[in-house]
C-alpha cells in the first residue's frame, strides 16, 4: 500500500487556542486532580479549579513585566510541575513557549534564544541562570531571567497583582488556532538545531485525535500518567496537553534514577517512554532473577509471555496449555513486573525509536502492552500510533486520525496533516525543502501494510552503502543488538567498506553485574575487559541476535567494545538520544579503522 488515511476524530476549534483547556477544566471539572506534584516528598493532587488560579497567577506576571502577545519566552527546566504551569502560563499571556533542553550548553543556549527572539527566559537552577549570564550580552532582545529554584513562580504571582481579571482574560484568548504556540528546537544530530513553529491547531489536532482513538487509557477521575521525560522534547509536550485535554492526572519526575520508586508511589493507570526505559525493566528483572538463582523460572515465563502475546494475534488465540502456563507465571512473574511498573496500569506508549517485536511481544504478554507509536518534532510528536484495541507488534501503527501517510516511490514517508509545523522559524529554505509539494518529507524509510501500519525501516541519509555496493539500513541491526542487558549504544559502519562493522558501547550497570558473575577482578571496566574473550563472547551474542534480522550482506562481521560512552556532553547524541553518526565517526575513527585492519 503506498497511501492510507483515517478520518479525523476530533474538530479543531478555529478561534481557539490551549488556554481554553483549563478554563473548560475548571468551569466542568472544578474538584477533578488534574496534576498532582510533590510537596514535602509526598504526592499531592492539584484540582483544575487551583491549577488556573496558579496559571493565571504566573500569566499576570508575564504581562506585567512586558511580555507582549506572539512574545518568545524561553523554559530551561528539568520535567517538574512548575515546567506544565509555566508552559500554560506563556501561552495565558498570549506568548509563544520555547523550550530549552535543560542539558544545553551556553552555546546552544545562545543559538535558540538568540535564533528565536527570545523577550524573556525561565529557568530552574544557578547552573542554568550561569550559562544565560554567559552569553546573555549577546542576547539584546533578552529582557527578564527567573529562576524556578530562586522562587521565579512567587515572584510572578507578586508581580501581576494589580494586573485585572479583564485583562487577564483578553490575553488568555488572544492567540488564535493557527498562531504559534511554541517553537521547539531540533536536537540537531547535523548543524545547527532548526526552530519547529508548531501552532496551537499542531496540538489540538494531534492531541484531540491521539485522546479520543485512546479514549480507554485517558479517563477522565480514573486515569493517571507520570510525566519523566524531558518536557522540552515535543513527545513530552504531547503527554502535557493530552493529559490536560481530557483531562486525567498528570505528574511530572524530574530525575529517573529512582524511576522504580517513583512509579510505586503515583501509581500510573498510563506510562510513556522510550524503548531503553522498557529494555531496562526486562534487563534489570532477568537479572534480578538470576542473582536469585531463578533464571531459568524467569526465562520460562519470558517465552511463554512471548508465545501467548503472539497467539494472541491469530484467530484460534492461546491454546489451552498455553492458558494455564500462562496463569502460573501470572502469579509468580508477571504480576510482580508490572508491580514495578506501578500495579495499576495495562498500557504503555512508546516512542523515539523501535521496541523491538521480542520486546513488544514480553509485555503485551505479562498483561502491560507497550503501543509503539512514531513521530517527530515536526509533527507534533506522535503522527502514527498503534490502537489500543487492534495493536501490531512490529509496527509503529496507524496514521493519526485526520491525517494522511503516504510512502513515495524511493520509500521515504510523507505525511499530510492539521497536526504538522508551519515551517521553520527564521529558514525559508528548509522549510520549503521539508514541505515541498504539501507535502512533509520525513527523511525516514517505510512501508504501509493491507492495513495501514506503518513500519519504519531507517532513515535516508543514514543509509550505509558497502564498497561492495549493498544498501544498509543501520536501524534494523542497531536496535536488535541494543536489545541486550550489556549493550548500552551500538552504532554500525561500513560505508564504502568492505563488509559492515560496529562500535558498542557497554551499560554500566550491567557490566558490573556481569563481572561479578563471572569472576572477574572487582572494579572491572569496559576499558579493562574489552578485549576479555568471555565478554566478547558474550557481546557477538547480541551480534549475533541482531544479525538474524539481516542479510549476510548486512550482518555485522566484526565489532568494537569501546571503552567510552556515547554521551550528550562529548556531543556524541543528542538530548533525545539520538546518535550524532558523523561526531562519532570522527572521534573514534582509530577504533573503526582498527576493524578493517588485517
């Protein structure tokens, strides 16, 4: 199939804009927790009535510092409540949001407000406000610097007092359907980051039709998310508004080392993440088995949860025998997995990059099912996703309702839909080479099924091309060989080589645990192990795994264990974690030269 679409199921309003969420929330659901957030350590709801008065607060001090409609304010924060009541805040001022990773260096701080035009900047923390101070003479339009930590929100609410009710409310509905919202910043895995406009008719469009075709996981009094990643990338912008769409309890962790305790404690009915966050709950429970000496109990139950996952998918269902194994493991594995995950919760959405169909298949089967969805900035996150009701593991879904999927005659997906940016802001020529024809050219390769869902298969301009002439999507095998507990990144070369190779990187966490098993010294790392033969024993494994994905051709045939990590500060991927291919070819050049050797 080269073109599929789906009807739309939600109108946009043509003279609205997102503000008109929390009034419609305070006005219908006045005493419904539409966030909740942390107050001396323990979860604590915030109903609509007191999130608007909050928001409002915040609003009338934008505007009393100056802040004009179509203003650009910049947030500069980790993922915390004050992040989504800020967010809403710029916009009740009639201002457009412009996020900013709150990993960013001065340069990349200096670039987006400097790029954006930003009036006014709010950021969490004395790190963040020194490297505004930093480049902030070279930033004329920046007017006002508050920081979240030195008591920015207070500050606000002191500073709008006298501003009125009356004119509170003229600002709240000043901006318009089609005026920008927010302007978010590519993670720039080459060049500069560009500016995605992306208006409030982006949001309603994608937010509107994602809540109403999931309408069972977004409940309005039953239904909870928890909010860890990071609020500046736009896939966490679509948990903020869908969440307050529906609106179900949204809260938001700023820190994911105590991830576990945190799901424990709030108790989502929904979770979003990326593929590593879901490879890191499989991993860390096998393990977990293991060092209990119930590895093989563990493994049981993973490919019986797998089995009846996929037999789930064919008209008979499960077989009887597989039934009742199936019920055994409930009760000793699956239920205390999705204990971690929070006990409450059958369903999660995952995007970034691919699960994995072993993966996707695990946790559908222990009763959690992951709907893997794809999207990018550009589209306003998520602009296919698999139904609750009729998921395809393997699959990123069906195109979001309203909008349309098309694959192109070299395989590259295109997409037409209310929900996709305007353009990029301050570059006619991207944007006009991005949306040439009507048309949105992703960069990625797909296919379409009999269905319509979609599969993503790599992306264009990583294609990898062999001295021998054969075309390699580095994707299929990356994310295959990641899938293992030691591998924290793998990155595939070969371009005009002789055969394809990789660079791996190990996962700490893991490496520790797989030494101590093994016998080896204690303190070991991936720099003294390298080129220990039962660790690369253990990594052509996961070679070896995701080689089964490929052809020969494109099978990995030698691989390097670095003894480094890819990291955001040696600007080796990107705050969204993605990788930066031509920084890590270049700075490890000796370790890919030293795959061809000999």
């Amino acid at each position: 199939m080269r073109e599929f679409s789906l009807p739309a199921l939600y109108e946009v309003p043509t003279d609205g804009n997102l503000t008109d969420l929390i009034r419609r929330n305070a006005a219908q659901h006045p005493d419904v927790a539409v966030m909740s957030r942390k107050v001396a350590g323990v979860w604590t709801d915030v109903s609509a009535t007191r999130f608007l008065a909050e928001v409002r607060a915040a609003a009338k001090g934008l505007i009393a510092s100056g802040v004009q409609p179509g203003d650009r304010v910049a947030l500069m924060s980790r993922t915390r409540f004050e992040w989504v009541l800020l967010d809403f805040a710029i916009w009740s001022a009639g201002a457009v949001t412009v996020p900013v990773y709150e990993t960013s260096s001065p340069e990349q701080v200096q670039w987006i407000l400097g790029d954006s035009g930003a009036v006014a900047v709010l950021v969490e923390s004395d790190a963040h406000a020194a490297a505004v101070a930093s480049v902030q003479d070279a930033l004329p339009d920046l007017a006002h610097v508050w920081q979240i930590d030195d008591g920015a929100v207070e500050a606000l609410g002191r500073a709008g007092a006298e501003v009125s009710e009356e004119t509170s409310d003229l600002r709240m509905r000043s901006a318009k359907a089609d005026d920008p919202a927010t302007i978010v910043y590519t993670s720039g895995t080459t060049g500069r980051p560009k500016g995605c406009v992306l208006t409030h008719r982006s949001f309603f469009a994608e937010c509107g039709n994602v809540v109403e075709r999931l309408k069972p996981l977004f409940r309005t009094g039953e239904c909870s998310v928890l909010l860890f990643l990071p609020a500046a990338h736009v896939f966490g912008r679509l948990v903020e508004v869908a969440s307050v769409m529906a609106p179900i309890k949204l809260g938001c962790v700023p820190d994911i080392k105590n991830l576990t305790d945190e799901l424990a404690a709030f108790r989502p009915t929904l979770v979003l993440g990326v593929p590593r966050v879901f490879e890191k709950v499989y991993n860390a429970a096998r393990a977990k088995a293991q060092a209990d000496g119930k590895g093989k109990i563990f493994d049981r139950a993973a490919d019986t949860a797998i089995a009846y996952s996929r037999a789930l998918s064919t008209p008979q269902g499960p077989a009887l025998g597989l039934r009742l194994k199936h019920k055994l493991f409930d009760k000793l594995v699956f239920g205390k997995l999705r204990a971690v995950l929070g006990g409450r919760g059958e369903y999660a959405i995952s995007g970034g990059a691919p699960l994995g169909e072993r993966l996707g298949h695990f946790f559908r089967g222990i009763g959690f099912t992951v709907l893997e969805g794809y999207g990018l900035t550009e589209s306003c996150a998520a602009t296919a996703f698999n139904p609750w009701d009729r998921p395809k593991i393997g699959t990123v879904g069906q195109p979001l309702p309203g909008s349309v999927v098309r694959i192109a005659d070299d395989g590259e997906v295109l997409l037409h839909g209310e929900h996709l940016f305007t353009g990029y802001w301050n570059n006619e020529a991207a944007s006009a080479e991005a949306l040439a024809d009507g048309w949105f050219h992703t960069g990625d390769i797909g296919t379409l099924d009999e269905d319509g869902y979609l599969a993503i298969t790599g992306r264009k301009k990583e294609i990898i091309v062999t001295a021998g002439g054969k075309n390699v999507a580095p994707a299929v095998i990356e994310d295959r060989i990641r899938a293992h507990a030691l591998v924290a990144e793998c990155m595939v070369v070969g371009d005009g080589r002789p055969f394809v190779g990789a660079l791996v990187t190990l996962d700490e966490e893991f490496l520790g645990r797989w030494a101590e098993e093994h016998g080896k010294p204690a303190g070991s790392t991936a720099l003294s192990l390298r080129e220990d033969a039962e660790l690369l024993a253990e990594v052509q494994r996961a070679v070896d795994d995701g080689n089964a994905a490929v052809s020969k051709a494109e099978s990995v045939r030698k691989f390097r264990i670095l003894p480094t990590q890819f990291t955001e500060e040696a600007g080796h991927i990107t705050p969204s974690l993605k990788l930066k291919r031509n920084v890590v070819a270049k700075d490890f050049a000796d370790e890919v030269e030293s795959i061809y050797r000999g």
